[in-house]
C-alpha cells in the first residue's frame, strides 16, 4: 500500500514534466553569471513580485539569513512575530550570523499589529539596542498556514516608515497566499524591501529558494551568499524545475488548499480531535489530540502503522500539510487512518 506521506511539503517528487525540464536546461557557471536558466529564473521571480533583482539560494533559510544580514548591522534588533519561522527553526542564525537580537511579539494566528510593532520600537537612547527591521511570514507556518491580511501589512509599513525600518518577508509559501486569495505575489511584496520565496514546498522543485529586492540589495546579497557557502555552479538544472514549476503548479494550489479543507472538517468532527478550523486557510492543518486519552506522538505512530505519514508539534499537536503528491484518494485514505484511532475514544468532554 502507497504511503500518504502529510508531514510536508517539501516532501514532493519532481513530476515527469520536471524532470525533462531539468534534464535539457542549458547550464553554465552561475558564480560568475553565465548560467542562462539561473539568470532567466532570477528575472521571471524578480518580475513577478515587482522588484528590480533577485537571488537564487539554495534554501529559505539561507535567503531570510542573507536578508537579514543585508539589512542590519551587528547590535541591532530584528521585529517579528514569536512562532515565526525565523526565530524557531533557523538555528540561532540572526545572532551566530549577522549579531543582532531579535524582538519576538505575540501573534494572533501569525498576525502582528502595527501597534505592536510600534510599540516595540527602541527609544533613540545608547541603552537599547537599535530598531532596524522587522520580519512577516506570509503563510504562516507555526500558525497552521495562515496569511497575513495584506491591509495589516501596509499599517506595518506606515509605521516601518515613521521609525526608519526596513522590512523582510519571509515568503516560503507567498505563492499559496496568493493562490487563497486571489491578491497576487506583486501586491503582497510590494511594502517590503525584501522578499524571500521557496521553489521546493508547494511549487514542488526539488531545492531553491529566491530573495529579491533593488539591484543594490541584490548585489550586496550576492556577497553574503558567497560568504555563507551558498554560491553554485551549473545551477540551472535545479533553475529549471523552478522556472517549471512556476509555470505549472501555482494554480494547482488550490487543490492542495481543498483537500486541506476536506481533511480538516473530517477530522474536526472526530470524538478525539478537535480543529480550529479558522486558521485553516492554505495546505495545512493543525489537529489537537489531547481530548483523546494519547499524545501526538503515539497517535502519529499509530497512523503510520496505517499508511499515513504526519508530524507531532507538541504534546497534543499534529501538523497535516497537502501537497502534490497527495491527492484526493490519499486524503479520504488519511480520514480513514485518524478515524481508526481517534473515533474509537470517548466525546471530548
């Protein structure tokens, strides 16, 4: 029986169409320029989300720690939300890499006011660490995939401006939030003077991220990526799948959002789950077990005896995520797994 594998996005294989892609893309040195698939990949994305240059890196994490380190000087603080992808899961990066600390606010959903961003801003006085720049997540991973409203963002600006602020946008899933709500990519990055977007979760390339910004940010990034080991050679291999996946899996978004919505409801009205079905807004769903008499990880473990790969977050918290690997059958297959177990416990209380 074929796995359901749900812990990720990132997980996807290269479609055949990808592949063939991949396999006739001219190449050629892209440290010094001249890899044709790399350079037209950089200025397809550069486009698309409205700025003048962009960077390919080989992951979002080293695309938001090159940004950082772009916009700040050692000693400065960095604004975000606290589950963000950043502060959690980019290993100390923003102190090890660029020495700055960052200011983690309370979110609701992954959404921050700019009130609160107003009121984290220092005081102009040698005490305090230097306000510099503040970090969004568009989707928002931790918060089960859910879209900073684009009107929230812009209040966030009006205040960046007020304060002398730069702004990032950690973009891993921007093409989801797009494809949700109809608000294109170019809307969505144009507050932020930077802007970093993966090619290998939704969009399903097998590696690739991209920052972009002015041609000056751009071109001082392009140092840092060298400095921090991420310059490549004949790239435009792995370009290729991304200028591919540009171009075939955006739109098809939506059915990983809809099959996120159908195993969301399913598993909402299971006795030993519950699902906060508001902040299922993209391709992921966030499912507490702690009314089930087990914790997370047992009831993944058992899942798994079932065909159906998924991730324990907590005590009590399952992360599901639909991609382009997993389609209808494998949802209705992953309903009947949870059910399985869950359904046979007790009515929360």
């Amino acid at each position: 029986m074929e796995t359901v594998d749900l812990r990720s996005d990132t997980v996807t294989k290269p479609t055949a169409g990808m592949r063939e892609a991949m396999a006739r893309a001219e190449v050629g040195d892209d440290v010094f320029g001249e890899d044709p698939t790399v350079n037209r990949l950089q200025e397809t994305v550069a486009e698309l989300l409205g700025k003048e240059a962009a960077l390919f890196v080989p992951s979002g994490t080293m695309s938001n720690q090159i940004a950082i380190k772009c916009h700040t000087q050692p000693g400065d603080e960095v604004i975000l939300e606290r589950d963000s992808h950043s502060f959690h899961y980019e290993g100390g990066g923003p102190a090890l890499l660029s020495g700055v600390q960052l200011h983690p606010l309370p979110g609701e959903r992954g959404v921050i006011t700019a009130a609160q961003v107003a009121a984290a801003v220092r005081p102009g006085d040698h005490h305090y660490p230097r306000s510099r720049l503040v970090c969004l997540e568009n989707t928002h991973n931790r918060a089960g995939g859910t879209i900073f409203p684009l009107e929230a963002i812009g209040e966030i600006r009006q205040v960046a401006d007020r304060h002398g602020l730069r702004m990032h946008l950690d973009g891993a899933r921007l093409w989801n939030a797009a494809v949700a709500t109809g608000i294109s990519e170019r809307e969505f990055a144009a507050p932020f003077d930077s802007v970093s977007v993966c090619l290998s979760k939704g969009l399903g390339a097998p590696v690739g991220s991209l920052l972009v910004g002015s041609r000056e940010f751009i071109h001082l990034a392009h140092r840092y990526r060298k400095v921090f080991g991420g310059g490549m050679r004949q790239v435009g291999i792995l370009a290729a799948a991304g200028l591919y996946a540009l171009a075939h899996h955006r739109q098809r978004l939506a059915d990983d959002h809809r099959r996120a919505r159908r195993l969301a409801e399913a598993l909402a009205e299971l006795p030993g789950a519950s699902v906060d079905l508001e902040s299922v807004q993209t391709n992921m769903v966030f499912v507490d077990v702690g009314h089930s008499g087990m914790e997370a990880a047992e009831v993944v473990a058992k899942v798994r005896e079932q065909g159906v790969l998924c991730l324990a977050l907590g005590p009590s918290v399952i992360r599901l995520v639909t991609h382009l690997d997993v389609d209808d059958e494998g949802v209705e297959r992953a309903i009947v797994a949870f059910a399985n177990i869950l359904g046979r416990r007790g009515k929360r209380p």
